[in-house]
C-alpha cells in the first residue's frame, strides 16, 4: 500500500469512505472487508425454546465463550441487542427469519447522522491548482481550486454529485459523479498529465444531391467537438478516445443511427468518411373487427320498383296506373338504419375488408285519393372494399376505401303497395378513427343517390417494427 497517496492518508487519519479511479488505494477497502468477514466466521449462534419465546445465545465457536452485552443483532426486520450473557430473548421466531450481526460502530454512525446530514467533497489533483465545479443536479453549488473541500448535503440514500474539474495549462478536463453516503467523506484524487495531440478528418460522404447527414463527434468525457454538424470536423484534436454519431437531418426514427468510436493518439491520424443512414424499412400490419350503425342510404322516389313482375321507377308506376285508377299512385320516400360488421385486413399501408349488413327502415307512401300509409322495409346485403390508411396524428387512423355493396329490401305491404328496392352499388368512405377504437365515417353510394354516416366501433391488432435496427456500430467497408 502506497501511504503516500493521498487518498490512503485521509483514510487513515480520518477513516472517511474515499471516491478514487487509483486501484492502488482500494486494498484500504479490501482489508476492512476482510477483516469483518473473518470476524463474522468466528461466530455462531445458540438456540434455546422456552415455550412462545426463543433464546438465543452468540458465542465465539473457539473459545465456547458468549459474546458481550450490547451486540447489535437484526432479527426479521427489528433490531436487538445481546444482554450481559450475550443472549436475547425472540418471541416467534420463524423458521425462515433472517438473522443479521452489526456492528457497534455502525450503532454509532447511525446515532450521529440523526444530527449531521452534511459530509465533506475532497478534491486534490495533480498538479495542484486546478479548478473544481460540484453540481447538485444542473445547479453549480461550488467551485473553488483544488486541494481543497465542500460541506455537502445529504438528502437521501445515495445523494449524487456532479464534479468537473478544469486543470490549468495544457492538461485535459476530468468529470466524475460521486455518492455521498450518510456519516462519510468523500475523496476525489485526480493525477492530470498533458494533453497530446492528433488529427482527424470526420465527414459525411456526398452525392450528386449533396448529404442529409448530420455528424456529432464527442470525447471522452463527454463535451462535444461538433453536435449535429453535416460538415464533420477536420483538424487537430486532443489525443484520446472518441465516440461518432452518424444520423439524417430529419432525425425520423426511420432511419438507423449508426455509433462509432476510436482512440486518437499523439501525432497520428484517422480519417473516415460516412455513408448516408439507411432506411430502416418500417412495416406493420394486422387484422381487426370494424362493427357499428349507419344512417342513411335513403330508396329515393327514382328507385326501381317491382310490381307484378315488372320493374318501374316510382314515376313509372304512378303513369302506368294513372288511366286506370288514382288508388295506387304511389311516392315513396325512408330512412333507414343498418348495422353491420366487418373483418379486415391490414398492411403497411393498405386496408381490406369483407362486410355483412342487416338494414331496416320506414317507408312513407303518398297516393291522390288514397292518402298516406307507413309501413317498414329490410334488407340483409354485403360487400368488399380496400383503400389506404395512416396515422396522421398520434394513434389517431385516417383511411380512405372505395368498394362494392350489394344489397336489396322489401316492404311488408305485400297487398296494397308491394315493392322491392335494388340498393346495390359502388361507393366511397372517408373514416377517421380516434385512439384505434372509435370512429366516424362518410359513405356515399353515386349509383342511387344517397349518402349514409357510420358509426364505427374498431377493434384492431396492428404491430409495427422495422427490418433493420434503430442504431448500429459502425464497420469498415459498410459504413465508412
């Protein structure tokens, strides 16, 4: 062990908890360890059932000689100590209670912290002089020249500070987070040595179009040579160890981030020219159930009626009975309500659909002489339909289908104005879909006329991915 260094020094005069990248000083830890684990193997317990109650006996399995009054003993989450025998007394105590053995300085420390919640930051580096920021989160609460120390504050289990220390000269900045712990010190011990120098020529590669790549370059403590740059960097830089990121100007999480890192060292040179990120080829697809009501698709006056075995329009109708008698004109006007259900099949950007549908309605009849009469009408029908759709924002699902419905209904007046209506036809239906699971639609049929909304209730399982991954290393050949 090196009682030189700084670190050891404070340990032993102090016996603080020290923070340190020098392996030499961690053996100060190592002993202590050792020494309590070895200590802890020379004991042993005894255990004596006295009705609901447990005695239990610490002894030294050498000597046979019970331990002290006033051992810290944690039994099942409580804390205990030995009485003048080295003995306690546990009532139900559990087959599977864990038995833990502090220790007496530990009762000490725990006592004190109850009245201090502040621990010393020692800093010292070498050389000495250089300057010494301590951040709490992204506030600066200290800066001073090293050697020197801050009276932290301890908050809570694992209290964390940032310290970044700038050595004068030619000498590379240092930045570490250190825990501090309740009722220790905490040393920080940083040998600087000087800066040496390489050259590096980081670029992205250009086609006819120019480049839609942006080049961050970062060193090894992490400040930033160039954030997002689409010309690179060209020139000399401070010989370490570098990280590159390669991405597209959009930042669109569709094209893959490409990583790359390497050592600079003194008076040497690296060169890589990197190739445009690619397209991650970003699929999805699924299946789904789209059920609702619509309203609407109304039987017009021009719609064809069947009478007796022949098909007239309404106008039709009224003529060809007008000579004969003025009981059975006949304008019809409905409204009509369906329900229907669907399954459909989604790709990336496509969607299909098969669809049954159950309509009813109402029908209302005018005749010259004969008045009004109401009576109902149904049909059952289905149809095919495809289209694209997208998210236009969020999980919110704007789709467009065009398809075929085939459909015809019938009155229940079999007698006085017997009909049957034909409501097959083309049609065309913008949706909107809010969160995947409810939404409205707007289906118009040119071939009778009439237009209907929807209702619609989604249930959908739509995966997305990608081919490729959101970010990969970087190798020769491929990427650079």
């Amino acid at each position: 062990m090196e009682r030189s260094q700084p670190g050891t020094l404070f340990a032993r005069r102090y016996g603080i908890f020290f923070h340190t990248t020098r392996n030499g000083e961690q053996t100060f830890e190592d002993y202590f360890k050792y020494i309590i684990s070895r200590s802890l193997s020379d004991l042993d317990l005894a255990y004596e059932f006295k009705g609901s109650y447990t005695r239990i006996t610490l002894f030294d399995k050498f000597s046979y000689q019970p331990i002290g009054a006033g051992l810290p003993l944690e039994i099942a989450g409580k804390m205990y100590k030995t009485d003048v025998n080295g003995a306690i007394l546990v009532e139900s105590l559990a087959i599977n209670d864990a038995i833990f053995v502090s220790s007496y300085e530990k009762i000490f420390l725990d006592n004190f912290t109850l009245l201090s919640d502040t621990g010393k930051i020692y800093v010292a580096t070498e050389p000495e002089g250089a300057e010494v920021e301590i951040y709490e989160g992204d506030d600066l609460v200290e800066n001073f020249a090293s050697p020197s120390y801050f009276n932290a504050r301890y908050f809570a289990d694992s209290t964390k500070y940032r310290i970044k220390i700038i050595p004068e000269g030619d000498y590379s900045e240092y930045e570490t987070t250190v825990t501090l712990k309740r009722g220790y010190d905490v040393f920080v011990n940083q040998e600087f040595a000087k800066k040496t120098y390489g050259f590096m020529n980081i670029e992205p590669k250009t086609g006819l179009l120019g480049s839609s790549t942006l080049i961050t370059i970062e060193d090894g403590y992490g400040k930033r040579l160039v954030d997002r740059s689409p010309e690179g960097f060209q020139g000399e830089a401070v010989s370490g160890r570098y990280t590159v990121r390669v991405e597209d100007d959009s930042l669109d999480e569709k094209y893959q981030v490409v990583e790359d890192s390497f050592i600079l060292r003194e008076d040497r040179k690296i060169e890589r020219e990197y190739l445009a990120p690619i397209d991650r080829e970003y699929s999805r697809g699924g299946t789904g159930f789209n059920w609702g009501f619509r309203f609407g698709r109304n039987i017009q006056s021009d719609t064809t009626v069947n009478n007796l075995g022949t098909d007239f329009t309404a106008a039709e109708y009224n003529n060809s009975v007008n000579n004969k008698s003025r009981y059975t004109d006949i304008d019809i006007t409905s409204t009509s309500l369906s329900f229907f259900g669907a399954l459909e099949k989604y790709t990336t950007n496509l969607v299909f659909g098969v669809e049954a549908e159950y309509l009813i309605g109402g029908t209302q009849s005018t005749g010259y002489y004969s008045g009004e009469s109401e009576f109902t009408h149904s049909g059952f029908g289905g149809g095919v339909y495809a289209g694209i759709y997208d998210y236009w924002s969020d999980n919110r699902v704007a789709s467009l289908i065009a398809g075929y419905s085939a459909m015809t209904v019938e009155s229940d007046d079999t007698v006085q104005y017997p009909y049957e209506a034909d409501l097959s036809s083309v049609f065309a239906e913008g949706r909107i879909f809010f969160g995947e699971t409810f939404g409205l639609s707007l289906r118009y049929y040119p071939e009778i006329g009439s237009a209907a909304l929807s209702f619609n209730f989604l249930g959908a399982d739509i995966t997305e991915s990608y081919k490729y991954p959101a970010s990969v290393e970087a190798r020769q050949g491929k990427h650079y």
